[in-house]
C-alpha cells in the first residue's frame, strides 16, 4: 500500500510542477481537456479488447493524469466559488461506496449481483436523484446508452421475465419495420431504432454486451476487407473494376486465411 501511495504522491507532485511551469499545462482547461480523455478513455477500451494487458497499463496512467488534472483545475477556484481538490473527490467516492454496499458496510443482506444491483438503485433515488435514468450520460454513444438504459430499469425490476418473451419482441419489431419499409413510410427509421433496441436486449439476456460485439464484428471485418485488398493487388487487379461474384471469392479466401473468426457472413 505504502508503495502505491508514493507513485500516486509523485503524480500529484509532477502534476503541481507541470500546472505552475510548463506552458501547455498552463493554458488548459477542463473543456480544453475533455476531448483529450474522451481520446484516452477509447484508447484504454481498445486495450481491453485487444487483451492487452501492458497497454492498458499504460492507458489507466493516461486516464489517472486527466483525473488528476482535472482537480488540479478545480483547486485553482475558490472553495465559495465551488472549487475542490483530489482530496474531496476521493473522500466523495470513497462515502459512496461504502453508502453504497450496505451488505459489506451495514447489515443488509445481499447474497447474488442483482440484489446488489437493485439495492444500488433504491439508494440512489433515497439519495435524491427523481430517476433511475439519471445516471446515464446524455452524450453516451446511442448503442452503449441503450444497453444502459435497460440494464438500469432492470435494477427496479422493469425487466421481461424470460428470454423468450424478449426473442418475440424482437420479431414483432422487425416486422413492424419491414411493413413501414413496404408501404414506403416516414417512420421506417423510427421502428429500425425499435429493432435495435430490441436486438440489445436481447443480447442483455444472453449476457453479451452489444458494443463490444459489434466492435469486434467491426475490427473482423475491416481485417478481412484489408487483406482481400492486399491480394487483389498482388493480382494485378482493381476491385473496382470486379464484380461482386469475384470479390466474393477473394472475400472467402481472407475469411480462410484470417481465421473463422477474424465477419461478414
């Protein structure tokens, strides 16, 4: 313990000599820094998918300096002007989760994930939040913020009781999209959104997280379409100039020799 808090003070300590001397640090602010640990906090999730345990290493000191930064900007307001230091944001989370697991601070009892789940929820709106929904970011990406948003309503039990039930939701979504395309109408777009909240929740219930599967659909695909490029050129061809039965075949031989799971079907 003794050792991590030294590597935590020397940050602190490089931070204040950073804020005080160098120019850059100098002129930033928390909106001047925000777009940068939205950057690092992508940067640590690709780690995470790659399975990189050293670069995510290295991108959890990235995201600890944006943390620290950001205290450090606050620090420089007056307390009356709402200024804080890292000192009361740890001491604030620190209080949450301890008022937050009653099971391990107090005397509830909670003996499987959704109680504990559930039980974090009903704090919440106790705390004074007027809505489960609160806690999920405006400027989530749509997909995340869907899957959050179910998962959230779950806590307070707003949830289908199997897996089937939410299956035939999915069917009945994708045909009432499929009927709005047919008749060419304007809320074809609306009942697509409907399919994909739908499909999430179903991945919900099958305990696949969506973002990270289409990501990996994603990092597939462009692998394979990457090399089916390279050998399209050792060819001597375009792709440009082949038909899409050609393609296809060049598209096999990638998915052949990436791997069955390196993904269009």
């Amino acid at each position: 313990m003794e050792e991590k808090l030294k590597a935590f003070e020397r940050l602190l300590v490089i931070m204040d000599e950073l804020r005080e001397k160098c120019p850059w640090d100098k002129k930033q602010t928390m909106e001047s820094l925000r777009h940068l640990t939205i950057e690092e906090t992508y940067e640590l999730a690709d780690a995470i998918l790659d399975g990189d345990l050293q670069e995510m290493r290295k991108e959890t000191g990235d995201l600890m300096l944006h943390m620290v930064f950001y205290a450090r900007i606050a620090s420089e307001q007056p307390i009356e002007n709402g200024g804080w230091d890292i000192a009361d944001s740890l001491h604030g989370i620190c209080d949450k989760l301890v008022s937050r697991h009653p099971h391990i601070y107090g005397d509830v009892v909670a003996e499987d994930e959704e109680t504990v789940k559930a039980n974090w929820e009903q704090l919440k709106l106790k705390e004074g939040n007027s809505s489960v929904l609160e806690g999920v970011p405006t400027s989530l990406p749509s997909l995340v913020k869907a899957y959050r948003i179910q998962d959230k309503v779950r806590g307070v039990g707003f949830d289908w009781d199997h897996e089937d039930q939410v299956w035939a939701k999915v069917e009945e979504e994708l045909k009432e999209f499929q009927d709005e395309v047919a008749a060419g109408s304007d809320r074809a777009a609306d009942e697509f959104g409907d399919v994909l909240f739908a499909l999430i929740n179903y991945a919900r219930f099958k305990g696949i997280n969506p973002d990270e599967a289409l990501e990996r659909t994603n990092r597939r695909f462009k692998a394979r379409f990457q090399h089916m490029e390279k050998e399209v050129t050792k060819a001597g061809k375009s792709m440009s100039d082949m038909e899409l039965k050609e393609m296809d075949t060049y598209w096999d031989a990638a998915k052949k020799a990436l791997g069955h799971h390196s993904s269009q079907g």
